[in-house]
C-alpha cells in the first residue's frame, strides 16, 4: 500500500503541477527555484550533474559490457620502441560486474530521489496556493536536529547497509549465475554467464559435477544437526549450570562461577586449537587411553581400527566429540545469561507452586523453563543462525586434522565435518571456485532467512507477555 500511494503521489504531482513541478522532471531545482528555496535548488541541481556525470564518465564503461562480461582477454606484446611488454585494452570481467551493478544501484537510488523531489514539488506548490508558511533551508535544518532527528541518526547507517551489505549480497547472487572459477580468473581470463547450472551442479546436476549434490545433502544435514545440538546443549547446560550454582546447597558458589567464567576470558581460538592438540592422533589424550587400555579396547569391539581413537579425524568420531567441545565452551557463556534472567524470575509464583506442593522438576517445567523461553527466545533464534555459521569451531579444530577418504566428497573439495560455510570458504580460499562458492552462499542465507522469520513469527503469536506480568 505504502509504495502504491508513493508512485500514486507522483503521479498526481506530474498531471496536476504547474510548469515548475513539471520542469523538476528535467531539472530537478526548478520546483525549489520557483519557491524562492535557492540553496534546494542548488542542492539538487548539483546531484542531478553529479548523476549525470557519473553516467557518461564511468557507468558507460562497464554497463554496456554487462551482457556479455567482456570479450576481449588480455594480449602481451612486445613494444620495440619503448622496449617493454605492454599489454591491450582488454576487459576484466569482476570489474565489469562490480562498477555495473555499482551503477544500477546508483541510478535506483537516482531515481527515487527523482520521483520523491517532483512530490516535494508539488507540496510545495499546495503549501503555496494555501498560504501556508515554506520552510527556508535554515529551518530546513534545524527541523533535521529537532522532529526529524530520526533521519539524521538513520542517513549513515543507511548509507553503510546499502554499501557494505546490500551491494555485496547482490554481487554474492550475481556471482553465483556465472562460471567464476580458477578456470575463469580475471585479469587473466574472462567468466560469463551460465544462468542456472551452478544451482542445478548444487541440487545434483549430472556430468562431472553430480558430486557436488552428493556432498551438498550431507553438508547440509550435518549443518543443521550441529546447529540444533550446539544450540539447546549449550542452552540448557547453562541453565542447569546456573541453577545448581544458585542452590542454597551448593558450597563456594562464587569459586565454579570463576571457574566457569575464566573459560569465557581466554580467547576461544587458543582454546580451541590446545583442544585440538589434546584430541589429536598423536595427541595427549590418544597417549593416555592406550596406557590405560581403553584404545585396545575400542580396538577389539570393532569400534577403532587404528592404532588411535580417531577423536577428529574420522567420521562420527569427530562430529561427536565437535558437539562435545562446543558445550565446553559455550556453557559457561550461556550460564551468565540464564543467571541474569534466572534473578528476575517471578519469586510469587514460585511460592505458590511449593505451597501448592509441586516437585522441584515440576516448578521447572512448568515456570522456569517456559520463563526463560519467553525471554531469551530472540537470543535462542539468533544463537541457532550463529551457529550455522558457526565457522570458528569447525574449522578450528578439523583443519590440517580431518581428511576425507570419501571420493564424492573429495570431488566437490568438501568434507564429512564441514558447515556450508567453512565448505564455502575452502572452495574460495582453496580452489577459487567463486561460483559454487556463491550459489552455497545463497543457500545459507535462504535457510537462515526463513528460519528467523518462521521463529519468531511463532514467538510473537499471542499475548504471551501477559502471562508474566
């Protein structure tokens, strides 16, 4: 509706303003002009050049290429006269795509301010047939500080969204319909478009390329599987933490909160990678189950057969002790939470529930659980999408460790203890498959986007605020 009445304004501006509201078609000052706003005028006269500059000096160099991405590839030649290698004007495909989707941005963004400063035109032009007082570009100003202060707060974050987070996504989707790869690497070479074969390669497209559906089934599964584990261990192991912390019967309460805490003060990556080392096959802990028996054991009821507990480097094996670690870490974090919560929890209906005899399991099921629900819920959601990307773990602790002997995998550079993300992050930074790289991408934030909404649109259902007033 809010986009229907803002095309409809303009619309209305255009047939029913005077010549000035009409000329701010072609110039844009010419409305702000004619109402004596000089400095407007100039203002928008100024971007309107500005617009037009950019246009014929920089867009026309790349846009008119974005159909194809570029045909011309670099050509070295050696100059007799200068005596050096020089090379042709060639084209550089990432450049082309960059600056021209740089320029379509620019131009949206031209446009609405086209459409918006005809309709300030045009109210110009009423406030004017009224009688009512126009604004100088003084009290313009001082309105921004004052009743429109909410826009000068919002104008830079505004201006950082759109450069540092709209501008790459598109990029990351434009990427992905195109064969980017270390076959196809500007300056060098050139990539083109290919429409819709990376996402079908993704899905399972036959030719070479079917294992990249193979892999992208298992990835995704033990994507979602360590998100769902990593998340609600974490979660309730805090709160239990915190309550056994908070029993009257718990000696020297504040010492294990230290002690938990202190976790929370070393850097996760040193904990990580020293974690690492203990698990590893020759590590400390591999060292100390063979001195007991246990590897021989293990050995003998078919559960080990290498001379190690491969604790990170075969399947099972390492997407366990993963989740294991993950609590290690991350309880402690969520035990400050759920103690912070825990203190505001409503002590009246606590004393009812004993006074009415319920069971110490029972209060927490029925109350603490389903409080701590209702506030930590956005938190909850939000660690859940954390943890999908959760890439310091995985990496972390997997890297230069685990190596897959599963040839499907290995066609796709993926392995069995890969998130999408870290998956997306050895294809570029490994082999420099840009495209598959960005088709994963944008599953990742699909599967993020729907989640969050489907979450908490169930979260805000109802007046479930009431219940603990």
């Amino acid at each position: 509706m809010a986009i229907k009445n803002y095309f409809s304004d303009f619309g209305k501006a255009v047939t029913k303003g005077d010549l000035f509201v009409k000329l701010s078609l072609l110039w844009m000052g010419a409305g702000y002009a004619r109402r004596k706003q000089y400095v407007k005028a100039a203002l928008m006269t100024i971007f309107e050049i500005a617009v037009i500059l950019f246009t014929f000096q920089f867009a026309v160099q790349y846009v008119p290429k974005f159909g194809s991405l570029g045909t011309i590839t670099p050509v070295r030649t050696f100059n007799i006269d200068t005596m050096k290698n020089e090379f042709n004007d060639y084209d550089n495909s990432f450049q082309i795509l960059l600056f021209s989707l740089f320029s379509f941005v620019v131009w949206i963004v031209a446009f609405f301010v086209w459409i918006s400063n005809t309709v300030n035109a045009y109210k110009l032009q009423m406030m004017e047939e009224a009688g009512e007082h126009i604004k100088t570009f003084k009290e313009d100003l001082i309105s921004y500080k004052e009743e429109k202060f909410h826009i000068t707060l919002l104008a830079l974050p505004v201006l950082g969204i759109v450069i540092f987070t709209v501008i790459p996504i598109l990029l990351l989707i434009l990427v992905a319909f195109t064969n980017y790869d270390q076959n196809h690497m500007p300056p060098s070479g050139l990539f083109s478009w290919v429409g819709f074969s990376n996402f079908i390669s993704l899905f399972g497209g036959g030719g070479l390329t079917v294992s990249f559906g193979y892999a992208f089934v298992r990835v995704l599964g033990w994507t979602l599987v360590w998100a769902l584990f990593a998340t609600f261990t974490t979660y309730i192991g805090g709160i239990l933490l915190s309550l056994l912390l908070n029993s009257k019967k718990t000696r020297v309460p504040k010492l294990w909160r230290t002690l938990f805490i202190a976790t929370i003060a070393v850097p996760q990556f040193v904990s990580l990678l020293l974690v690492r080392n203990f698990f590893a096959n020759g590590g400390i802990v591999n060292a100390i189950c063979a001195n007991i028996g246990l590897t021989d054991f293990l050995r003998n009821i078919g559960l080990v057969s290498t001379s190690y507990i491969p604790f990170l480097s075969a399947p099972g094996w390492a997407h366990v002790m993963i989740i294991l670690i993950n609590i290690w870490i991350g309880v402690p974090y969520q035990m400050l939470i759920a103690t912070g919560v825990l203190m505001n929890l409503p002590t009246e209906q606590l004393e009812s529930a004993r006074v009415d005899g319920a069971k110490p399991f029972q209060i927490f099921r029925k109350i603490t659980m389903p409080y701590m629900l209702f506030v930590t819920g956005p938190a909850l959601v939000t660690d859940f999408v954390k943890n999908i990307n959760n890439f310091n773990v995985i990496y972390l602790l997997t890297e230069n460790v685990y190596t897959t002997t599963n040839q499907m995998m290995a066609n796709s550079q993926a392995k069995e203890v890969d998130l999408l993300v870290t998956w997306l992050f050895r294809l570029t930074q490994d082999y420099y498959n840009y495209k598959m790289a960005s088709v994963i991408g944008i599953m990742v934030f699909i599967i993020c986007a729907v989640f969050t909404l489907i979450a908490f649109n169930s979260m805000i259902k109802g007046d479930k605020e009431g219940t603990y007033q």
